[in-house]
C-alpha cells in the first residue's frame, strides 16, 4: 500500500505551487513529527528536492509525493483529501494505522 492523494488535494496543491511560483521540480512533502497530545502530528511541505535514496516519491494526478520511509511506517495506507466547505477549509489524512487520535484532530497515536 501507499499513500493516496485526491484528486481535489491535487488540485490544491498544484494551485498552492502556481501562486507561489515554486519550481516545476517541487514535491509535496508529507509526514509525521513528534507532537501534539496524542504523540504524533501530521507534517505537509512543499520542498524543492527529494532524496530518492531516502524517500518513497510517486506521481498521482500531475504532482510528486515524497515521503520519508520513517514516517511511511506510519502512513501506509492513508488517504489525503481536501475539503473546502462553510464549515471547514483544508487537509485531511484518513489514515487506517491512527489507534487514537486527540479532540482537536490535530494528533494521532499509531
């Protein structure tokens, strides 16, 4: 399994990319990080290189995903979405390995 994006947050993120003028070579970095309440905390970035040693790069719908093999442990299998609705705007992560996650949603334990 993998990490799976939307076609809606690819979209976002292609925008994102555009509007701040950010090389073709751009990749969207996601992963995880210590921190929160729960003891992990998703982590989204656009970095203009990637370690391909390093990292796990795939291409969905026109952009490259990398992802640090550390955090992959924690990410397999999730599926990163976009909503853009009255009552919220932004990133989601359904992901199948969270065993808890805090009130706010902002953390995870796996």
């Amino acid at each position: 399994m993998a990490v799976v994006v939307t076609e809606k947050a690819a979209a976002e993120i292609k925008r994102v990319i555009t509007e701040s003028s950010k090389p073709e070579t751009t990749v969207l970095r996601v992963g995880v990080r210590a921190g929160g309440c729960s003891g992990f905390q998703y982590n989204l970035a656009l970095d203009e290189k990637c370690d391909e040693a390093a990292d796990e790069l795939t291409e969905q719908h026109g952009i490259r995903v990398a992802i640090d093999k550390k955090s992959m442990l924690y990410l397999d299998g999730t599926t990163i979405d976009y909503f853009d609705g009255l009552e919220r705007r932004g990133f989601s992560f359904d992901n199948p390995n969270v065993v808890k996650s805090c009130g706010c949603g902002s953390s995870f334990q796996a």
